[in-house]
C-alpha cells in the first residue's frame, strides 16, 4: 500500500537523523515537547483533562460509580481502565472491540495507578461487603502523532486529580450535580517512556520515530522516589545499562511533567 510506503520512507529519515546525532523536529534525544493539559472539559464526568503532546491529542474522563466489592476484599473499591483509539485519531486504526495495542496501554496505565498505591481503596467502601465505589478511567484518542503511553498517564492523573465524589442518596442512587468532596490521591504516578532507535535512546517519540524504533520501555514512577510499574515493548532488546538510563530519564522527567498539574 502506498501508506505503506510512505511510512518506511519517513522512518528510514527517522533513523539516518538519529544516527547523524539529530531528530527531525530538531529536539534534543532527552526532550519532550510541549505539554498542554486542559482540565475539566466534560460537564458530564467525575473528572476529566484533555492533554496535548504536540501534535499527539487525548482525553481523559473519570466516573465513579457504586458496584458490588470483590468477594475477597470486601471493604475495597477499584478502579478500571479502558483506552478507545478512535478512527479519526490515525488512518492505522480501525472500529471495533479494543485491539492489543488499546489492552496494553490501558493495562500499563492501570498497573501505574494501582502499583503507585496513590489510591487508597478502603476509602472507596461505601459499605462494607455491599457497596464499593468503582473508579472507571476512560481514555480516548484524538489525534495519534506518538507516545500515546505518556500523554493518557498524565491525562488520567489530570483527571483523577479533578474528580468529585457524587453524592448518594438512599439505597446508593447517585444524587445528581451533587457531591460529597473530592477524591484523594496519596501519590501522583506519572508514565514516560524512552524508545530505542537505531541504538539510541529518544524521549517522546513522535508518531513517526515510533515507526523506526527497536523498542521501547515505559516506566511509572512517583514523587517520592517510588518506581510503580514498567513495561518493554517491540521487539529490540535493551542492555542493563540502557534500562538504568530509562529508569533515570523516567524519573527526571516526571519530576519536571508534574510542575504543570
């Protein structure tokens, strides 16, 4: 196919760049771009941010709901992720039920959240072996021009930061425009991810250096010095050095995303 190509042609520029020590848009190998975070678009969630990375566009939108405890943690609530990569965000993607790609991101940015303990789930007992708040994160695209991963964690976060608990009535039904307080975050884990082209780490790959890279490797960390979660993607490999250097850029760039919540 002739999207095909043009593909291959931009990432085979992606990685003469690189080697040359450049990147096309002409940022530093460490350097993100620039970050927009809009809170509170939807009238109609709990919390919710819109987040630009440059061209990159996402949403997220936070709703809490009263469901039924797990048998086994009673008096926990929970929470569940789901990411939707709309047909209008990349001619690569496609309608339909969620694809491998949409189940991982929403599982990194689910384990990052969880890991993190930023939530305490007894706190989300309405009451104990009845009722639990579920915390529903959803996270959809509008335009895909890479590292996804990084721009829907901070787009969750934004949103968990701004949600309202609802207010309840009797027998749990949710009291509309009305809420008891805001919810609590312990912790704020931020996601970033360093990606791995022609044997050199980038930061904030755009859509397309993702297409030239071997790999990538997304790491979830906190403001106290607290790594969460971790995920390697592609098919490359990474040297354990190269590993300790993600896990610096991660943190370093974290504490630097953070300064805009």
């Amino acid at each position: 196919m002739a999207s095909d190509i043009v593909l291959d042609l931009r990432a085979d520029k992606v990685i003469e760049a690189i080697r040359q020590g450049k990147r096309l848009d002409g940022r530093k190998f460490d350097e993100y771009r620039e970050i927009k975070i809009i809170k509170n678009i939807s009238k109609n969630a709990n919390g919710s941010a819109r987040v630009l990375f440059g061209e990159t566009d996402v949403i997220a939108g936070v709703k809490m709901v009263p469901g039924d405890p797990f048998p086994d943690t009673p008096k926990e609530g929970s929470i569940s992720v789901g990411a939707e990569f709309l047909p209008l965000a990349s001619p690569l993607f496609e309608y339909g039920p969620p694809g491998k790609e949409e189940m991982e991101l929403a599982r990194v940015i689910d384990r990052g959240i969880r890991e993190s303990k930023c939530l305490d789930f007894e706190k989300l007992c309405i009451k104990e072996g009845e009722k639990v708040w579920v915390v529903f994160i959803d996270l959809y695209t509008m335009n895909d021009d890479g590292n996804l991963f990084d721009a829907f964690s901070i787009a969750a976060l934004s949103a968990l930061l701004e949600t309202k608990i609802p207010k309840l009535e009797d027998e749990y039904k949710i009291v509309k425009g009305e809420f008891s307080g805001k919810l609590h975050l312990a912790r704020k884990p931020l996601l970033c991810t360093t990606t791995k082209i022609a044997g050199h780490l980038i930061s904030d790959a755009c859509f397309a250096e993702e297409k030239a890279m071997e790999a990538r490797f997304s790491v979830a960390t906190t403001e106290d010095g607290y790594m969460a979660a971790y995920q390697k993607g592609g098919s490359g490999s990474f040297s354990p050095k190269e590993i300790d250097d993600c896990i610096d850029l991660a943190f370093a760039e974290a504490k630097e995303m953070r300064k805009q919540l």
